[in-house]
C-alpha cells in the first residue's frame, strides 16, 4: 500500500525514524499544520506521493522507515474500499485497525461491524473490505504477518470482532505504537526493528486472545454500536436528499421505530440529526478551501438541502447569522472551520 525504504535505506543500514507521506493535493501550509498536529516539535522525513494513492485516501500518513507496518492516516476519506491482495500476493493479507477519531462501520461479505473511537478490529483481506468512516480525523493501521501471529488463521472468530478501548492489550499497543510512530525508541538495528515488529504482533495477540475470555455485551452498548452504525450510514449519504429514516431502517434490517428511539435516546429524532450534521458540513464549506468555489446554494445543495431558503432559515436559527454573512467573516479571519 506504500512505497517501502529506497535501495539505500536497507533495514540493517538505516536509522529507524518516522516518515511522512504526504498527499500531492495538500500545499505547504497545509502540510506544515499537519505535520504540527502529528509531531509537535520532533522531526520526521517527508515525501509527497504524486501517482499513489495513500491509505484511506488520506491527506497525509505517518508512518517510519524502515517500514515495521504501523500506519497512522491523518484526514482519511469518508468511503474506502480495501481490495484483496492481488495474485502476487501483494500487499497485507490481515490487518488491524483503529480509529482514533471519528466512527467507522466496516463491512465484509455478509459481515458488518462498527467501531467507536479507540475500538479496533482485525480483519483477514482474502475478501475486499469496505470501510464507511464518519468525522474521521485519524484510522490507524497495523499490517500483520501470520507468521509472527498464528492465531490469525487459527482462529477465525477473532476476526470482524469488536475490541473494547477498556482491552489492556488494546490500551499497551496503542501507547507503544504511539512512542514508535513518533521515533521516541531507539530502534537503529534491524534486530532491534524485528523485536519491536514481534512486540507489536504480541500485543495484538494478547488483545485478540482476551476476547475470547470477556463477559458478553450488554445491551446498552449493542444500542450504542448500532447507533454508531447508523450515524455512520447517515453521513455517508448527507448529500442525497432522499435521506430519510425508512431508508436507513431498510439498510439495518430493523423498522423506522427502531432507529427513531435510538435517536430518542440522545433526547432528539432522527431528522434533528441529519439536520444538524448538514448545517454542520455546510460551515465547514463556507469557512474552508473545501468551498471556496461554491456558490451558498451550491454549497446548500451539496449538503443535501433541496430548497435554498429553507437551508437560509435552519442555517440562520442554528448558528445566529446568515451563510453569506458567514463567508465574509471567513474571509477576513473572523470565523473558523
């Protein structure tokens, strides 16, 4: 999925350091944000991917060289299809992953979880996987090697699984994964990059092992993966304007009912949702470079509002002054994204 060390980068030759790609659509000062938002003050090799699709279509990803397969996409796009690998057998066949931000829905032939922020999964890519990511803000990614983590095609059912953020092999890989990506260990010898790499597989072996032995899921945090489900679904169909909850209840398998007292539950319905996530969508356009070419009824229209004054009036109630008022403050610095 990327480019790995250049010829004279060897894993026995090269010091271990983080490394950036970076999307040949993001410009210097973009960059320059992303790369404070990643490391702070510590340094990191960068280059930009011009013919390469980067991972989840992301804006930019951290990960190191030499490459031990730790992967974290900053901006990820909001619908991602992970192919199989090809013949040659290119690229991970198993892979773990989890959002750091933002929810992500995940289906697999018939199969279909949904990960909250901090939840992780491990998922065998011998069939494509479709992932649907809402306010995604970083995914991060672990390629795996069946041969460091047998239980991989040992056990099938510790697969398309959700793991709790509360996993205490969940909660270590994250922080030790974090110290790695940030070049924080010391790690200049290829013996020394294959013990991390093996740490790395112990760890996501004990977090898939402690599975088996945790207590069932109440029922309170089913509601609570179903609805990070649905609202998932929701913002992956924002601009059609035949949203509505039939549909969403017919994609589920349950009844309009059903997907209206979820939304009760957070003390609003369904429609308030979709509104509020499609003013919301709208700010973000009228205040960014996302929009600047957008007319206030072409940015409406993309939002999926189908009137121009109705999305006038919501846009005024919610946010106390009118789009166009909002654009100009954007472009004097007076409002933010």
């Amino acid at each position: 999925m990327l480019p790995r060390s250049g010829p004279d980068e060897s894993p026995e030759t090269a010091s271990f350091v983080p490394f950036r790609l970076i999307s040949a659509d993001v410009g210097r000062d973009e960059a320059s944000t992303l790369s404070r938002r990643i490391l702070g003050r510590n340094a990191a090799r960068e280059a930009t991917a011009p013919d390469l699709t980067l991972l989840f279509d992301a804006r930019c990803v951290l990960t190191t060289r030499p490459d031990i397969g730790l992967r974290s996409c900053f901006a990820p796009a909001s619908h991602w299809i992970w192919s199989s690998p090809g013949r040659g057998g290119e690229g991970p066949r198993h892979i773990l992953v989890r959002p750091a931000e933002g929810r992500v829905v995940i289906r697999q032939g018939e199969r279909r979880i949904a990960l909250r922020p901090r939840e992780a999964a491990a998922l065998a890519l011998d069939n494509p996987a479709e992932f649907v990511l809402a306010q995604p803000g970083r995914i991060d990614v672990i390629e795996l090697d069946a041969g460091l983590l047998p239980l991989l095609g040992e056990e099938p059912a510790a697969l398309m699984r959700v793991i709790p953020r509360s996993n205490p092999g969940l909660q270590a890989l994250a922080h030790y994964g974090a110290l790695l990506l940030r070049g924080l260990l010391p790690l200049n010898s290829a013996e020394l990059q294959a013990l991390a790499k093996a740490h790395v597989h112990a760890l996501v072996g004990a977090a898939l092992s402690d599975l088996e032995s945790s207590a069932p899921v109440a029922a309170t945090d089913r509601r609570a993966g179903r609805l990070a489900a649905i609202k998932a679904d929701i913002e992956a169909r924002l601009d059609r304007r035949d949203l509505g909850v039939e549909m969403i209840a017919t994609l589920h398998g349950v009844s309009a009912r059903v997907v209206q007292k979820l939304f009760e539950g957070e003390g609003r319905t369904f429609s308030d949702y979709v509104l509020e996530r499609r003013l919301d969508r709208a700010w973000h356009r009228l205040v960014t470079a996302d929009g600047a070419g957008l007319t206030i009824s072409a940015v409406a229209y993309e939002v999926g509002f189908g009137d121009l004054s109705y999305f006038n009036r919501c846009f005024r109630k919610r946010f106390g002054r009118q789009p166009s008022q909002v654009r100009a403050q954007a472009v004097n610095g007076e409002v933010e994204a």
